[in-house]
C-alpha cells in the first residue's frame, strides 16, 4: 500500500534530519525539504491517476468540466499552501507561514468567481421558471 511507502519516507527524513541537527544543520535543512517534496511529488502522482475520475462525473451530472477543473484547483491550492505553511512552520517561519497561508485564502476567493457566477445564474433561472 502506498500510505506505508509514504509513511516510510517521513520517518526516514525526520531521523536523517535528527541525526544531522547537531552535526551540520544545514544539512540537516536540506534532508528535510528534499524529503518534503519527495512526500508531495509520490501524493500528486498518486492523485494524477484517480483524476479521469472527476472527467466521468462531470459528463455524467453534465456539470460544466470548467468548474470541475476549478474545484481541483482549489482543493489542490489549499492541500500546497497547508504543506508548505506546515514546513515553513518547522523551521520557525511561522509569520512567513502565516501569510502564504492568508495569499492561498484570497487566490482560492478569487477562483471561487466563476462557481459563484454559476450557482447564481442557477438561481436566476430557478426564479425564472417559478415566477
């Protein structure tokens, strides 16, 4: 199962980063980060596969694929900035944190227009066929 194969790699890159703290911190810094992205790339090659999923349910609910693709950037924008606020975090960034947190925030609200424009349009069409 892949969750061992990724819990594996963080206990590995969180001894190596404890060995190193005292020897070379620099290091010690690197093995994390590398470890970081290794964790990020296995998860996105994870989901990269699932992905035909999301195609099929917005042709079966005749959903527009825009707004799908939308959703998955949004959910994949805040999956980005939580990880990389968590690492900064660990290096005792938090106020960096704290605002890439607050800028991931605000792209999410942006791209959240278009679904607003389209739940709204839903409405107004509702409202027409009642009226």
């Amino acid at each position: 199962m892949e969750i061992f194969q990724l819990v594996g790699i963080a206990f590995i890159t969180a001894v190596a980063a404890l060995i190193l703290k005292n020897t070379k911190p620099e290091l010690a810094f690197a093995v994390t980060v590398t470890g970081s992205i290794i964790l990020l790339l296995f998860a996105f090659e994870m989901l990269k596969s699932s992905l035909t999923i999301f195609q099929t349910i917005a042709d079966t609910t005749g959903i527009d694929s825009s707004l799908i693709k939308i959703l998955l950037k949004m959910v994949g924008i805040g999956y980005l900035v939580e990880f990389s606020a968590g690492v900064l975090n660990d290096f005792g960034q938090n106020s960096v944190a704290d605002k890439l947190i607050f800028c991931g925030k605000v792209i999410v609200l942006i791209l959240a227009i278009p679904i607003l424009e389209s739940v709204l349009s839903l409405i107004s069409r509702l409202l027409g066929l009642i009226s």
